[in-house]
C-alpha cells in the first residue's frame, strides 16, 4: 500500500531526484511530485513523497520532520486528503447577487427625446 508524505519548508532549488535520494535512506520511493504555482512555473516549496510501505512513511517522517536540508528545517508529515471543494464551507461568506445590468439606447438622440 502506497503511503503519501507531505514534504514543506523545501528549498526552492530542490529537485525530484534529491528527495528520492534523501527519502531512499528509509524504503523504497514510489514517486515524488513537487508542488509547483500555476501562473509563474515556480516551486511552491512544498511536494508529496510516495513511499512504499506506511512502516517506511512512519520512519521517514519521524526522522526528517524537523531535520535541516539545505539551511531549512523540513516538516515531513502524512499526507491529508483533500477536503471535498463541492459543499460550500460555513465560514464562507455568502456571493453577492449581481446587480441587474444597466440596458442603455442605442440611439442616445432618440432618448433625450422621449424623456419627459
């Protein structure tokens, strides 16, 4: 059973193939994925390590978690799914109905005519 760790505080100079080697010291690596922003390609400073077996995961993140890699301390956790974005949250503010959208002539002369 594959085991997803979460991997933050990461160098943004970091690679997939240096996690696969730090993560390596603890069982074997099925994939890494580094988080990266949509808009400008760049590292999040985040990724997810999928480990082999959860006695690997439980290993690798006790000993990492806090441990300095490269002049930052990681935090190495396992990793949450994410929560359902379909069922609105009950902290979230309600959506401001649009006003209705304000139909002038096409004609401004005609307009001014038939105003009272």
């Amino acid at each position: 059973m594959t085991v997803n760790l979460y991997v933050g505080n990461l160098p943004y100079t970091v690679s997939e193939s240096d996690l696969t080697t730090l993560f390596a010291g603890f069982g074997r690596v099925d994939g890494v994925r580094i988080i990266h922003d949509s808009v400008s390609g760049r590292p999040k400073g985040y990724a997810f390590v999928a480990m082999a077996t959860k006695a690997d995961a439980d290993k690798a993140a006790h000993r990492l978690n806090g441990k300095d890699f490269r002049g930052r301390k990681l935090k190495v956790s396992e990793a949450r799914r994410k929560k359902d974005q379909s069922a609105p949250s009950a902290r979230r503010q309600p959506l401001r109905q649009a006003r209705p959208q304000v139909r002038f002539p096409s004609d401004w002369s005609t307009w001014r005519k038939q105003r009272p």
